[in-house]
C-alpha cells in the first residue's frame, strides 16, 4: 500500500521482460511513493524481473483497462495516480511535471502528449499519430476540449478517476478517459513530452497489422458508446 497521498505509478505489462527491469529502476523515488505492475500473463519472465526491481506485481486477466483499473483501485492511500507503458518509451524524468499542476491544485488531470513533443525516430507510427489527432478533434466537436494524442503517459487525481465511471477493459481505456473527463468538466492540460523508442519486444498494437486494426476498433467502438451517453457535468 502506497504511503498517504503520495503518487502511485501503475504499469500495465504484457510480455515486457526487456524493458520491465529499466522502468521501474527509471523512475524517480523521490516523487513516487509506490510502484505496482499489472500484468495480463506474460509468459516471458515479466513479472519476475518486475519484482527483483522492487515493483508490487500484481497478476490479472488480459485487458490493457483492466489492467490499469485493477492498478488504480489497488492504489488505496495514494493521491495521484500516473500511469505509463512498461516497454521504455515513456521518460520518467516527465512525471515531475505531469504531478505539478495536480499538486498545485490547478489541473485534475494532465495528459503527456507525443505529438506536440520530440518524437525519436521509429518511435511512434504515422497511424498512432494521426488516430490522435482524429479523436481530440471529435473530442473538441463534443466536449470542447482539444487533445492531440491517446498517450498511456498521464497523471490524475485517484479519488477523481474512480467518480468518472471508467467501463471500458481494454485498448479503449485511454480514449475513454479522456473522453469522461472532458464531459465532465475536469480542469485538464496536456503537456507535450519527449518520446522514445522501445527498450525492446514488439508493440501490442501497432506492432502488426491485426494488432493495430483490433485496437483501432476497439477505440471506434468505445467513441460510439461514451458519445451516445448523456452529458452530466459536475456541478
């Protein structure tokens, strides 16, 4: 259990043995009070290096958002939550500025974005990119509010995350956040961040062509169903 309002770093993984290890001895203990890896049954060694590198490891069925559900109700004590990808690509060096606005009480909620910060080379595909910027302008045209990536990287307020009703268990978990926190009219900010190349493995998504076309659906589908919903603003 993470120390009282301390941040709480959640990991989704799924066979991440070459870069699981790097992550987690990464991340700045300074400002994080509390690692847990979720993992969806890697069968390469994932959670066992996760472990010597001081990480709780938690195990879970297959679903990028239950994953990250799984990690954020397990956080119990922490105050911000910031999630991230285990494959290396996301700089934890960022996280001091994804928790600043949220500890100064400006933001509820700040998004890294990939495409407005520096991109390494073969990092990111020219697909990735642009489902971004198609979603933050559907986004604009239903909430108001402008994103320009679908980017794991973001921190929150735990007690906020849990209001917003999140359903959705796999790759749509990052599109529907987005999306109820926009119709909610949380205080948001995207921040431009530097992006890198994967330590190692191959992408779940964008990694082959069935993998980008099953998440690409996923992500239409999860638009469809939370934009049919009413609208219900905080008061």
């Amino acid at each position: 259990m993470p120390p009282a309002g301390s941040v709480a770093v959640v990991i989704p993984t799924f066979n991440e043995v070459e870069s699981i290890g790097a992550v987690v001895a990464e991340l700045p203990r300074a400002i994080v009070g509390w690692i847990v890896v979720v993992d969806g049954g890697s069968s390469d060694g994932t959670q066992e290096a996760a472990q010597r590198s001081g990480a709780e490891v938690i195990g879970v069925g297959r679903g990028y958002g239950l994953a990250c559900l799984t990690g954020a109700q397990a956080a119990d004590g922490a105050d911000i939550i910031v999630f991230m990808d285990g494959d290396g690509a996301d700089d934890p060096a960022a996280i001091a500025e994804l928790i600043a606005p949220i500890r100064a009480g400006t933001c509820d909620f700040v998004i890294a974005s990939r495409a407005r910060g520096e991109r390494e080379k073969g990092s990111m595909a020219w697909h990735q990119i642009a489902a971004g910027l198609i979603a933050g302008w559907l986004t604009k045209l239903l909430y108001g509010v402008r994103y320009t990536d679908m980017c794991a990287f973001r921190a929150i307020r735990r007690d906020t995350l849990l209001t917003l009703g999140m359903r959705e268990l796999t790759y749509g978990w990052n599109l529907e956040m987005q999306m109820r926190a926009a119709r909610a009219g949380l205080r948001i900010l995207e921040l431009p961040v530097a992006y890198r190349r994967r330590l190692g493995g191959h992408s779940k998504v964008a990694g082959s062509l069935r993998g980008s076309v099953r998440a690409g659906l996923k992500i239409m589908s999860t638009f469809a169903r939370i934009a049919a919903e009413p609208v219900r603003r905080r008061a």
